[in-house]
C-alpha cells in the first residue's frame, strides 16, 4: 500500500492545514478523515437546505405571530450538529461500501479503509457513534419531524450503489442530501407545505448541478473502474445541463418563496444567487480538476446567501 497517506497520515486529496491535523492526535486523522472533517464541504452543503427550509417557515410563522426565535436558532444548532453528524455517518458508510473502488480510484486510494490505517470493523463501530449523535439531534425535534428524518434513512443507504446501476447517481444524492429542505419547516411548524415540497425539489436540481461539477473530477478514472456517473453522461454538455439544473433551481426556489409570502429580501438574494451560478456555468472547465474542486465548494456561498436572504426578509429584521 504505497499512498501518500502512508507518509504524511493525511489523504490526497485533503488539504494538509486543516484544523484536523493541526489540534487532534495522528491517531484520530484516519477517523476525522472518514467522517471528512477536514473536508467541511460536505456538512456545508447538507445543512443549508436545513437552514432554508427553517428560515422559510420561520418568516411564515413571523407573519403569524407565532414563531419562537429561541426555538428557531435551537432548531438552527440542531441542523448544524447533525449535518456534521450525519455527513460523516453517510462518508463512513460510503467508504465501506467502496472500498474496492476507491483502491482503483488515483485520488481516494489514501483514504483511511484502502491504505488500511482503520479496519473495517473500526469504520462501522466509527459509523454507530455518528448515528447515535444523529439519532440524539433527530429527537429533540416533534414527532413528525423525527419520523420525518427516519424515512429518509432507505435514500441514504441506497445512495453509495446507484453509481453502480444509474447514470444518475447525483440524483439519489439529492434526493438525501435535499431532505433537510423537508425537515427544517416540519421541525419548526410540525407539518409540511407545498412551499416546503419546492424547496425540496429546488435543492435536488442544486444538488445534481454542483456534484456533477464535482464528478468531472474522477471521470477518467470513473470510466476504468465502471462507475457512471452526469459527468460521465452530460460530457460535452455539462455546460447546457447546468443553465437548466440551476435555472430549475432558481425557478423552483422562486415559486416556494412565492407561495410562503416571503419579503423582497429573500429575492435579492436569488438574484444574487442567480448571478454566482451564471459566474460557475461561465468560467467552468470540465478538464481542469482544480476548478471544478473550487466551483464545487463555492456553492456554500450559494447556499449561504440564500439563507441570508430569506433571515433578512423575516419581518422583525
């Protein structure tokens, strides 16, 4: 096992001065790397539809009279931990599903199970303890937003085999990396919307744009091994698949703030939103690995002004 983790203890493709290596012991890294701590991307991107969808039903409540602020930023703690929480669950459980594949694979072979700094029995006692702090967040919600996040457990579990049967896998990441676009208004109002189904459907369409940019990444590599993935699929065409997954994005996120009655605010911050996806579809290059990393990770400002928005559209702001 000759990878770059055997000389330094970190992955290729982590950056080597993040907080992980700086303040835990050598021997937690292989940990903190199945989980992605030193990746924060991941839980970034897994809460802002948390924190869309509880902003969203917070302006409603607002209007209502009826919204808790202190509960409204528990809920927002909440989300937090457990898209740390569950993120790293879901990359645990992902790695030990492809083990064999990120051994083929240039850029994940030095990840803790292939260079074999854990045993897979470490991983999965590693991944019980993440979902227990999942689980522990997941209560401290109502019923129906408990039961809720419980059901989205058969998406997550079927998301790391559908690059094995489907062209489409980004799809199935959205659908469980959406979820929480369902869950921030069911934790705070106790039911669903149909504002609240848009905004689910908005993050989808968010989701299978910026990791298909993500996937052009592994192509070569993807087409070794068999795995299938849009940007092996969309190609060429990436970027004429993007003006339509971003435009749906855009449009669905319009209609759920329409159908919420949210204030002019929260659409300043689409138009802005709307501005940054144009810059990603205008400078993308599908071959240049380092770029398609960095506009990956520069939809969290995405999903960061679109938060911004919708809190500064609260009426009491």
């Amino acid at each position: 096992m000759n990878t770059a983790a055997d000389q330094n203890g970190r992955v290729a493709d982590a950056p080597s001065d993040n907080w992980v290596y700086r303040i835990l012991p050598p021997a937690a890294w292989p940990y903190a790397q199945l989980a992605r701590w030193d990746r924060p991307i991941g839980w970034q991107l897994l809460m802002w539809p948390c924190f869309w969808s509880s902003a969203l039903a917070a302006n409603v409540l607002a209007e209502r009279g009826q919204l808790s602020v202190p509960l409204f930023l528990f809920h927002l703690f909440l989300f937090f931990a457990g898209s740390v929480a569950m993120r790293g669950a879901g990359c645990t459980y992902n790695d030990l599903v492809d083990e064999e594949i990120d051994m083929a694979v240039a850029r994940t072979r030095s990840r803790p199970l292939p260079s074999g700094r854990v045993t897979r029995r470490q991983a999965k006692l590693f991944l019980v303890a993440q979902a227990l702090v999942g689980l522990v967040v997941l209560l401290c919600f109502n019923r129906f937003a408990s039961v809720l996040g419980v059901t989205s457990l058969l998406i997550v579990a079927i998301y790391p085999f559908a690059k094995r049967f489907t062209d489409w896998p980004q799809f199935f990441l959205g659908l469980a990396f959406s979820w929480g676009a369902l869950m921030g208004w069911a934790a705070l109002a106790g039911w669903l919307s149909l504002s609240s189904l848009f905004l689910y459907g908005a993050a989808i369409a968010w989701t299978i744009g910026y990791d298909t940019i993500y996937a052009h990444q592994d192509k070569e590599d993807d087409a070794l091994v068999g795995v299938r993935s849009t940007a092996r699929l969309f190609g060429e065409n990436t970027r004429s698949w993007l003006i339509g997954l971003y435009g749906l994005t855009l449009f669905l996120l319009f209609v759920a703030f329409a159908l919420a009655g949210i204030g002019f605010l929260a659409y300043v911050g689409l138009a802005v939103a709307a501005l940054m996806f144009a810059y990603q579809i205008r400078v993308l290059d599908i071959d240049d690995p380092a770029q398609c990393l960095a506009l990956f990770k520069f939809n969290n400002k995405v999903g960061a002004i679109l938060f911004l928005g919708l809190l500064a559209a609260l009426p009491f702001a």
